[in-house]
C-alpha cells in the first residue's frame, strides 16, 4: 500500500476529486494548507497599503491506495491537476506498512 499526498490549487479540488472518483478510489481526506515553494509569496494591496503574502493558500490531498492503483492515481492528479502556471504543486508517494478499519477489525488492503 501507498500513500499519496497531493499539493494542488484549490480551485483544482473539485475536478480532481472527481477524477479520483472516476478511476475507483473511494475515499480521500482534504485539508486547506498554506505554503510556498518557487512560486514564492506575492504582494497584494488593501486600504492603499501593500503587503506581501509569504504563505499561498493550497489543497492538500491524502489518499492511501493499494500498489498497483498508484501510477493510476498519479497520472490521474497529475493531469487533473496541471495548470501549465508556476504553483500547480506536488506529488508524494509513501510506503504504507499496515492499515487497520477500526469498525471491523479489517487490516491490510482490504480495509481500505
């Protein structure tokens, strides 16, 4: 098992959850981040005055999906995701030793 985080904008959160969904992969959590990378911060202008936003609102996706789902699901944010514009955001894949559904009992793939 894999698990995928996905750093994405946040208008982008509806369209690539619904080509997860597309593709098979029930369940996902979502959190609102905050962050930069090259991308950096940028200036804005309120009452007159500027100010520098240093951290730019982002989506974060987790996802844990059995192994030969992962290129699947890759591919999928990847291309969901793509703006083509500095920001668009990253992909991370982690090895996942062992789940467990707390309701059942359930371990491994099958709880997922």
């Amino acid at each position: 098992m894999k698990k995928i985080e996905a750093i994405i904008k946040p208008f982008k959160l509806d369209e690539v959850k619904d080509a997860i969904n597309a593709i098979g992969v029930q369940g996902m959590t979502v959190v609102e981040v905050k962050g930069f990378g090259r991308q950096k911060g940028h200036t804005e202008l309120y009452r007159g005055a500027e100010y520098v936003i240093d951290f730019i609102p982002k989506i974060k996706i987790e996802l844990v999906v059995a192994d030969n789902m992962v290129e699947k699901v890759i591919n999928t944010i990847e291309k969901t995701a793509k703006t083509g514009k500095i920001g668009d955001g990253k992909i991370f894949v982690y090895n996942i030793e062992d789940a467990l559904r707390i309701r059942t009992g359930e371990r491994g793939e099958i709880a997922l």
